[in-house]
C-alpha cells in the first residue's frame, strides 16, 4: 500500500505504525504519490468548471484575465494537488514537518491563489440568470456576512492551530481517517473565508477599509510566530506515542522533526502574511489612483458646464442654471408695494 503509486478505496488510506513505510529518500521525493480517488476527483471537477466559465465567456466576446486563471487553475488548486499527494500527502502523518508544510500549504497559500482567482466574479458572469440570482442572495446572506465576518476569521486563524497542537486534537487526526481527511478541508475552508474578504476580489457582503485589512493581518502573524516558537523550543514531542512507534532510522529524528516543524511554521506564516499584506497595499494604491481619476473626471465635467453655462450667459446677455434661462433680476422699485399685494 504505501511502497509507491497507489489508488486505494473509498476512503482515503494514510501510513501509521504499522505499516512498512519505505524510507523517504533520493528519488522518493519525487516518486512517493499517492492517488486518492475523492480529492482527485473534487480537484479535477473545480478546475474543470473553472475553465469551462472563461470558455463561455470567450465564446460570447468577453474577456477574462488569463493571471486569475493560471491563479486559481495552476497556482491554487496545483498547491492543493500537490500538498495532499505528492510525498506531502504520503508521509504527512509518519514525519511532523512534512505535515507542516502540507499544513501551511492547505491553510494559507493555495487560499491566497484561490481567491485571486476570483471565482465568485466568474460565476456570476457566466450563470444563467436564476442561478446568479441564487448566488447573489447566498453572498449578501446573514449566513455569508457572518462567515466571511473579518474579525471571526481572523480569530479562527489564529485560534485554530493553538487548538490543533495544543490540545489532543492532533492526535486524533493521526489516528482517525475521516478526521484526517476533515482537518484537510477545514483547513482549507478557513483560509479562504479568512482572504476572500480581505483580498477583495471578489464581492463580499462586508468591504473593509484597507487599513483595518492589513491590520487584520499584522495581527495573525505574532500568534502564529509564537506558536512556531514554541513548537521549535519545545522539548516534549506532539503526538510523542505516535511517531516514536514508527521506529524510524532514517530522516530526521523526532526532536529534530519537531524543531524544522516549529520553524517552518514561523517562516512560512510571516511570508505568506507578508506577501498578502504587499498585495493589500499594492490595491489600495491602485484602487486609490482610480477613485482620483473618477474625482478628476467629475471636477472636468462640472468645470466644462460651468464654462458652457457661462459661455451662454455671455451670449445671450443674461443668467443660465444647467441650460436653462432664469428671469432676470428684479430691482428695487418692482419690489415696492409687494407687500400690499392681497
């Protein structure tokens, strides 16, 4: 089962104890896949709807960015093909920093490629008109304000992986299938909620302003430094029962596995932050440079009417408001015995 290439059942199978796991070594970095047939296949039918949508809008004349597609397409769901397959995927439960890295993958940098890639736009822009509609509603529902809540994902970013380590867990997850396949997904579920809203791309039912956006992320990345640092100073390993029965006497050992786990945490959260932070910036000033245009052009269009309007005002000898002629003024001697009008 876990020599190589495989395809096993239904439900994903992943190495424990007892298997005999072939050292990861050399070539195996590149060779050790492992196929499973449901992910495979919820990857393969994202892309494939994916690609269909800017198919249909280029059938119809539209344009459609080809950097949002090798986004989401190649960057976005590659990260995911790769953390949950590759030699990541098949030895994420017999070394702790593999499955690091396959966490940081799944949790923050196939989101950020995801969300660039604006899927939400797409749909609703090839949908059919009652389907969009149903989209629309679901987007500006109370369910999606309260799930793509920036402070709730913030929170849920920051809270998830001090429960994920901290607490059993972890543990759970290693010996559980089904929970293993479930942290997968919620680990990618929060990191979209936690970036679609704050990238912006697509439309959400809370716009925040762009400083309180870096804000949100400037405070991720303490909480996620600190727990890097404290699992590479640790001295007790996490799951200790389960990685020292693996009996391993190649790679890394456990402490050692732990310690580049901790590190990779560190470095890999305060990265991605930080790249997700010079985006922000980068679109706020350009979203800036836009609302100046749109401000410069209005000003250009009231200074054109007013000098029309003067213009006008000149030729004809008197007063114009938008193009149409006032009365002229009234002196003061039409106004006398105003007054005694019934």
């Amino acid at each position: 089962m876990f020599g190589g290439l495989t395809l096993p059942g239904f439900l994903p199978l992943h190495a424990d104890p007892g298997d005999d796991v072939i050292p990861l070594e050399g070539w195996r970095y590149l060779t050790a896949w492992t196929f499973e047939p449901v992910p495979l296949v919820m990857i393969l039918l994202t892309a494939g709807l994916y690609l269909y949508g800017v198919h249909v809008l280029h059938k119809r004349g539209d344009t459609w960015p080809v950097l949002r597609t090798v986004y989401f397409v190649v960057l976005g769901l590659g990260t995911l093909s790769v953390a949950l397959f590759s030699f990541l995927g098949t030895y994420d439960t017999v070394m702790f920093w593999l499955h690091m890295v396959q966490h940081m993958m799944l949790n923050m940098i196939a989101p950020v490629f995801l969300v660039a890639g604006a899927p939400m736009t797409l749909a609703l822009r090839t949908l059919p008109k009652r389907p969009r509609k149903w989209l629309l509603v679901a987007l500006h529902s109370t369910v999606a304000k309260i799930a793509l809540f920036p402070p709730l994902t913030t929170f849920l970013m920051i809270a998830s992986p001090f429960a994920l380590y901290m607490t059993g867990w972890y543990n759970l997850t290693l010996r559980n299938n089904v929970a293993h396949d479930m942290l997968h997904i919620y680990m990618v579920v929060v990191g979209c909620l936690f970036f679609f809203p704050l990238l912006g791309v697509d439309p959400v039912p809370i716009r925040m302003p762009y400083p309180i956006r870096i804000l949100l992320f400037f405070l991720t990345m303490p909480f996620h430094a600190f727990l890097g640092v404290t699992i590479m100073g640790s001295t007790r390993l996490i799951a200790e029962d389960w990685y020292l029965a693996f009996n391993r006497t190649w790679g890394f050992s456990p402490l050692e596995d732990q310690t580049w786990a901790g590190g990779l945490m560190w470095a890999t959260g305060d990265i991605t932050m930080f790249a997700a932070m010079f985006t922000i910036f980068l679109q706020w000033i350009k979203d800036s440079k836009r609302e100046a245009k749109r401000v410069d052009r209005a000003l250009d269009r009231r200074d054109a009417l007013a000098a029309k309007q003067a213009a006008m005002a000149r030729e004809g000898g008197v007063g114009y408001d938008a193009g149409r002629r006032q009365p002229p003024a009234r002196s003061d001697a039409d106004t006398v015995g105003d007054e005694e009008q019934p």
